[in-house]
C-alpha cells in the first residue's frame, strides 16, 4: 500500500522486484507476464523495474504507457486487463520496438516472441526449442482439439496448464534430477467478479487459494500434501 500510488496484491518470486509475477491493484488493473530470451540488450532500465513500475497504474493504457517505456533494456510479454474497461491486451516489448495485441477470445503465449514483425527478433533458439514452442505445441492442440464453441472457463483452463504432455518440458513442470526447474504458481484472475485464485506451486495438485483483493475475504479451495518439497 505505497503512499499516494494504488494498493497491489502480488505474487512475488523469490529474489525479485515485486511485479514480475500476477498481480492486481485496487484500480483493477491485472498484469502477467512471460520471460522473453531475446538476444539484444542495450543499457537501459531493467524488466524488473517496469514491472514494479507498472504496477502504479491507474489504468491500461498508463500501464501500457510504462510497459513501452523507451528506455527498456531488455525484451518481455505482458498482458495487461481492467474489467471496468472490459479490456484484456497483449504487448510484446523489445528495446527496439513493441507490438500490441488486443485480446478477444483464447490467446496462448509461452516464452518467446509471437507478434507481428517481432518474431524475427534473435531469441534462444534452445530454450525456444526445447521448451517454449513444445509447451505452446501442447496448448494449441489442446485448443483445437476442444468440441465446445464456448469459451473455456476456470477449470477447463487449469486442467489444460495442469498437462504433463512433453514432459520434463510441459506445461505443467516438475523438478527431474537432470531438470530442476518447476512451475512455481498459476493465478486464475475472474475479472467480471473481481476475483484471484492462486495455484501454488502446480497446478495438478489442486493447492488453490481463493482471493477478493482488497475485501479481506480469502478461501482455501483445497489443501493437499506437496510431492515436491523445496
């Protein structure tokens, strides 16, 4: 609750600026964000810092206004929503240059470059390789596959980030002795109802805490033994 700027309720990865990972403030104001490994950098201000920066914003396009900031040092993904604006938008930023994307209906992304001429940005093609363009493989099956016309909802959602299809490398990812990466949290915003629902750790274990930002209310959805401990 910084003076004079929006509360936020944030998840915050251990070791990093909070913003990074989902977050919301009591303007509505909803981020997520996806590491991009591009290969320009240039001195300039730090993701980390734009994400904390972010989180100030009173609205979609201030946040937008920060995100595009022409100082950025280093490429990432966000994707910014405000339920009282019914408004969900994807950015692609690089020091160079950025794409936006307004959202309507299922958009996947994962961990590299998809929009516009920014897909042929120099990126880790091993990382983009190995694991971001096979859990998005896994997704946009999973999503053609779907019979229902109606959009997915909550469940359907984390059933399908729940998946260990390409495993170590799906989208749902546990620690291997030759792998010791793992999914830390999956966040589930509801905008029209206003609320957050947090996975911890996986999502296939079912660890859900619901959230009402800044009502106070919380709600343990279930509660069960983590297989993974540390």
């Amino acid at each position: 609750r910084p003076t004079g700027k929006p509360a936020v309720l944030a998840v915050v990865y251990p070791g990093i600026l909070p913003g990074n990972a989902p977050w919301v403030n009591d303007r509505g104001v909803i981020m997520t964000t996806n590491f991009i490994a591009a290969r320009h950098v240039r001195p300039g201000l730090g993701r980390y810092l734009i994400d904390r920066l972010a989180m100030q914003a009173r609205d979609v396009d201030e946040a937008l206004g920060i995100l595009r900031h022409p100082g950025r040092a280093y490429a990432y993904h966000h994707v910014v929503a405000r339920a009282a604006e019914n408004r969900v938008v994807a950015l692609e930023a690089t020091p160079l240059r950025a794409e936006v994307k307004p959202i309507d209906g299922l958009y996947l992304h994962t961990n590299h470059l998809v929009l516009g001429g920014l897909t042929a940005v120099p990126q880790d093609e091993a990382l983009g390789r190995q694991s971001s363009h096979s859990r998005l493989g896994v997704l946009e099956r999973w999503r053609d596959a779907r019979r229902s016309l109606l959009p997915p909802d909550a469940d359907e959602l984390v059933a399908a980030l729940s998946s260990h299809e390409g495993r170590p490398f799906s989208p749902c990812r546990h620690p291997t002795p030759e792998l010791r990466t793992a999914t830390l949290v999956c966040a589930v915003f509801d905008l029209p109802a206003g609320t957050f629902k947090l996975h911890r750790h996986q999502p296939c274990l079912g660890r859900a805490t619901r959230l009402q930002p800044f009502s106070g209310t919380v709600t343990d959805d279930q509660r069960v033994s983590h297989p993974f401990p540390g």
